[in-house]
C-alpha cells in the first residue's frame, strides 16, 4: 500500500495530514466500502483537498465509489459556498425552484417553497460575478435527480434548490470548485449501483423483474421548452403563449396529439428563416401575347 502524505494548511488554518489509510478509514466511517477503490484514486483526491484546502476529517469533502464506476469526490453545499466566497470576483446568488403551477404555466421562484396543487419540475440558481455583463444561470431538471427515496420524497424542492446552487457554482468557478460534486447530485448513481437484492427462486413461477414507469407523454412537450430556451433562447412564456394560440386548451388536458403538435409549434420558434432563391420563370410567347 501506498505511504503516500500530503500536508497542508486547511482554510481556518489548521494544519492537515492525510495519508491513504486515512481515507480508507474515513471511508468506511461513512459506510463506504474501500475494496473497490485504486490507489490512484485515493491519491487524486487527496491531492484535490490539498489544492482546495478541504479537510476531509470535517466532512469538508469525502469519496464515494458506486460499483465499477470512477470514485467521486463529494462536498456539501457549504464547502461549495465557502470556495465561491473566497474568490474575489464572486458577488452572490440567487436560487429557487421551477414549478408548473395551478394554472398549468410554468413559473421560477426564489426560495424552495412550493403550495398545494403545484407540480415540482427543477431547479435554477444564478450567480453574479463581477466583470460578467450577465449572471451564470444554470437549470437542472427534478426529473433527471428525483429518486423517489428519502430526502427526494420528504424535501424534494430543497434538494433540487441544492443540485442547482452546486450546478452553477460549479460553472461560475471552475477553477475552485472543479472535480467536486454535491452528496444530492450524486443520488441518482448511488441508487443505479447499488446490488440487486438476491432472486429466491419459485417452486413453480418466478415473479418478473420490475419495470421502469414509462415516461409521461406531457415530458416531451416540457423537454421542448427546456430546448428552445437553453439552444434559442426563447422564452418558456412566450413558448406557451404561441401554444396557446394554436391548442386552445390548458397543458393538463392535452392528448398525445396535443402534445405532438405543441413540440412541433416550439420546435420551430427562434429558427432561422429559410432562404427561397427567386426564379423567374420564361414561358414563350404566342400571338395571344401580342395585342397589336
């Protein structure tokens, strides 16, 4: 094993040492299993607590590994906070939740607090740094993280708040926040890996494997306003207003026709016209041509 030590001076000023073994302790102190984890691995992230002063034995940040995938260096929303601050271009955030509300529009709204008969939908944060003319805005989808379990179920626009603060903190600084990710992006692999629970098999039948829940058909119509705001920049609004012109009905009673017209409306707002080459056309003249 390596005997690899790396020491620094953390931000509050304590003086940090940390070699493998540590990790490996701290990771079966968080329930983590650290057989599956290379060496190379450990090193890399103890080398990123190094150059973000983070100290792993405060749970500033830790590593996880999720079955084969690469391990993941972890952070929770404060560290996130704390390395934006320190940088002195950073001038603050504003985060909320999106929602799609009783009316059947859809709506961005600070803070994380959602009312009755509201359908949660994501995330949004954005970060104003000085010497940008516009803010970071980033917009992560509750769908994409969602994993029906825990926190996602008790406090499900909290979590997506954090997802999106940690998505566009990330983006604004990378160079003090890249390689790490918050605990409730990383829910969703968490789950994908984790081990199966052993078959028992049936004298006679064996129950089915369970399904994946289809898709709701109204998703498509959601994902097309997501691309014509993120890849045409037009508005979600201004999206379900020309909808609305030509669908007269409110989204919630949309039948898949519906739907398949309305992604085709947004689909086409914000493209560039076509361009028709003019072509006069000679016909031969006859004698019914000429009047004279």
């Amino acid at each position: 094993m390596s005997s690899e030590i790396v020491q620094y001076q953390a931000d509050n000023g304590q003086d940090i040492t940390v070699t493998e073994q540590d990790v490996r302790d701290l990771m079966a102190a968080n329930g983590t299993s650290s057989g599956n984890v290379t060496s190379q691995e450990i090193k890399t992230f103890m080398r990123l607590c190094q150059a973000q002063r983070l100290n792993p034995f405060t749970k500033d940040a830790y590593l996880i590994k999720y079955g084969n995938s690469p391990a993941t260096v972890i952070a929770g929303k404060e560290t996130f906070t704390k390395r934006a601050q320190r940088n002195p271009r950073y001038r603050g955030y504003t985060a909320g939740i999106t929602i799609v509300g009783t009316d059947g529009g859809l709506h961005r709204r600070e803070g994380s607090m959602m009312l009755p008969g509201e359908k949660l939908v994501g995330g949004w944060c954005r970060v104003c740094i000085e010497g940008y003319d516009a803010p970071m805005y980033d917009e992560v989808s509750f769908a994409e993280y969602n994993t029906g379990k825990s926190n996602w179920v008790k406090i499900p626009a909290t979590m997506i708040r954090k997802v999106a603060i940690c998505h566009a903190l990330r983006e604004a600084f990378p160079e003090d926040l890249g390689g790490l990710y918050g605990s409730e992006e990383m829910d969703q692999a968490r789950d994908r890996e984790q081990p199966a629970p052993p078959v028992v098999e049936a004298v006679e039948t064996v129950a089915p494997a369970p399904t994946a829940p289809a898709q709701a058909p109204i998703d498509a119509y959601k994902a097309a306003l997501t691309r014509a705001k993120r890849e045409r920049g037009v508005p979600v609004e201004e999206a379900m207003a020309k909808v609305r012109e030509i669908i007269d009905k409110e989204p919630a009673a949309y039948d898949e026709a519906d739907i398949a017209a309305a992604v085709t409306i947004v689909d086409g707002l914000g493209q560039p016209e076509p361009e028709y080459e003019v072509v006069e056309e000679q016909l031969p003249l006859s004698e019914d041509d000429i009047l004279f």
